[in-house]
C-alpha cells in the first residue's frame, strides 16, 4: 500500500478574512515601521556600496580585536571595524576575522603598499596570522553600484507589474505589486533593524524573492480566475478563500521544501553565503504570507469582473454574450 504524507489536509475550509484587520493591517503597520526604520538607522553598507577594503584574516591564535586596532591605529587609516567571524565548519583552532577599512580620500581603493603595512602591524602581534582574501572597491565604483542596484530592483517590479496586468487584470497587477512592495520592504527593514551587512548578495537576494513570491502570486491568481468562471454568482470573498484554500498544500509544500534547504545552508553554508541565505529564507516567509493574506485582499477591496467566462456572439440589435460552460 502506498503511503503519502499530508503536511496540509486534502480539503481545508480556512476564513483567511476573517482576522483581515489583523493579518493586512498588519503588514500595512510593518510595512510603513520598516521604511521608517531604515530612513532613520540606515544600513550597514558593505564595501560593495560603501567603497573601501576587506581584509579577512585567519590563525591558529584567538582572535584579539584590541590587540588588533592597536596595532593598526598608528597607520592612520581612518574607519576600520574589526569582527570576529565564527562558523560551525571551522575548525578548533581556526581563529577567522574580517577587517574592514574606509576607502581612503584621494584613492580609489588601499594601495597594495597600505595593504602590506596592515598585515605586516598584524602579523607583529601574531606571527601565525595568514590573510586569505583581500577584496577592494573604490568610492566612485561603489555609487554607481548602488544606483545599478536601485534600477534593476525597480525595473523587476515594473516588468512583473506589466506581465501581471496582461495576464490577468489591473486589480490583480496592483495586488502583486502591493505584495511585492510588503516583501521587499520587510527584508530591506530587518538589515537595517540588525544592522546585517548589505551588499550585492542581499541585491541577489531581493531579485530572487521577487521572482518567488510572484511565482506563489500566480498560482494563486490562476486559482481564482479559473473560480470566478466557474462560480459565477459565489460572492467574491468566498471565492478568494475557496482558491487560497483550493492551493494551500501547494503553497505550504513549496515553501516547505525551500526552507529546508534554506536553513540547511544557513546553518552550514559558512559566513560567506550567510547573508544571502538570511535574506532568501526571510524572503520565502514574508513571500508566502503575502500571497495568502496581502495580494488577495488588495483585488477583493478593488473587486473584479466577473464576465471572463462570456463571449461575444453576434446578433440583431447588437452584440450579445453567452456562457461558456466551466
């Protein structure tokens, strides 16, 4: 005998209107909590935007931060964050860091003179410290990153808005967007409420949520035209829940399996992919809660036509509409 598992009941009869005020009043408060918090604590910029050098170093002895901005303070090299990277894959005695520095005025990135003078200070107080990479981006590269990466986020949302509106109708588009806006707005608020570095990764990561949430979007869209054909007179509330209801094991097995994935290699991926498997798997939540409860309720309070299951048939007196049978 075959054995399938359910994570979600066969039919399920779910009212996800029925805490409406909660659930999109909600996410329209956290929405609005996100922008503001990002206006007023800002992000923390990787080099990629900020422009600047990283070092990342690695030994067999602990890492000291004191120890280490001591011996750099006498190069004179303006802002310089030192972390300590920790890893589950590392092993015992693997003792990472990563070593941030501003940009210097006047150049466009360290000069490879600046560099050795850092690793020689550090190596003063720790002949065993190795610097595995060393990345560099300049000042003028990393704003016109940071307008790249503002265009091609918005032009993402513009073409989906378009492939939304023709595919379907205008309210439908404008629930998508709504719900695309909720998700990347609720990543962009908790990096600035951590203080996550922001680099082009997240940029990766945002583009990729929006294809995800979209993607869950549709399928709920297609769902509910196909029942708007077919129950032609069901009030368009119980219509939305009957699809949502209707694709539920659907949703709940891809965002499922994603997110196992997903924290698999947040747990295990290293540092280095840390950022972008956070965003992903902060993404896929707030993605798939917003094509249950965000999308659909921005087209029931716009409504839509309910004439898609009709078509033109020519007569005396004028053009007349017929059914088509679901």
């Amino acid at each position: 005998m075959a054995f399938r598992l359910r994570l979600v009941p066969e039919k399920t009869n779910i009212d996800f209107f029925r805490w409406a005020p909660v659930t999109f009043g909600g996410s329209v408060a956290l929405v609005v909590g996100a922008i503001v918090l990002t206006f007023f604590m800002g992000l923390n910029f990787g080099i990629d935007f900020r422009g600047g050098t990283t070092i990342r170093t690695d030994s067999t002895q602990a890492v000291d931060v004191g120890a280490y901005r001591q011996a750099l303070s006498p190069l004179n090299l303006g802002d310089v964050t030192i972390t300590e990277v920790f890893d589950p894959t590392f092993r015992d005695d693997q003792h990472v860091a990563q070593i941030r520095i501003q940009a210097q005025e006047g150049d466009e990135a360290i000069t490879p003179d600046t560099i050795a003078a850092v690793e020689a200070a550090l190596q003063t107080i720790d002949p065993a410290i190795t610097f595995p990479s060393v990345e560099s981006v300049g000042p003028k590269v990393s704003g016109e990153l940071i307008k790249t990466a503002i265009y091609s986020v918005l032009t993402a949302t513009v073409a989906i808005c378009a492939y939304i509106w023709l595919r379907f109708e205008w309210q439908f588009s404008v629930g998508a967007v709504v719900a695309l806006v909720h998700d990347i707005a609720l990543t962009v608020g908790i990096f600035s409420l951590f203080q996550l570095k922001f680099d082009l990764t997240i940029i990766a990561a945002l583009l990729t949520i929006l294809g995800y949430s979209i993607n869950d979007t549709v399928v709920v869209f297609d769902r509910l035209r196909e029942n708007l054909i077919k129950f032609k007179s069901m009030p368009l509330r119980d219509v939305c829940n009957l699809s949502v209801n209707e694709t539920l094991s659907r949703t709940v097995l891809t965002s499922g399996t994603t997110l196992i994935a997903l924290i698999a290699l947040l747990v295990f991926g290293g540092d280095v992919i840390r950022g972008f498997v956070f965003a992903m798997t902060w993404g896929v939540i707030v993605g798939t809660y917003s094509s249950v409860y965000v999308a659909k309720n921005v087209v029931l309070m716009l409504g839509v036509k309910r004439d898609w299951g009709k078509k033109p048939e020519g007569g005396p007196g004028g053009t007349q509409f017929a059914d088509i049978d679901a």
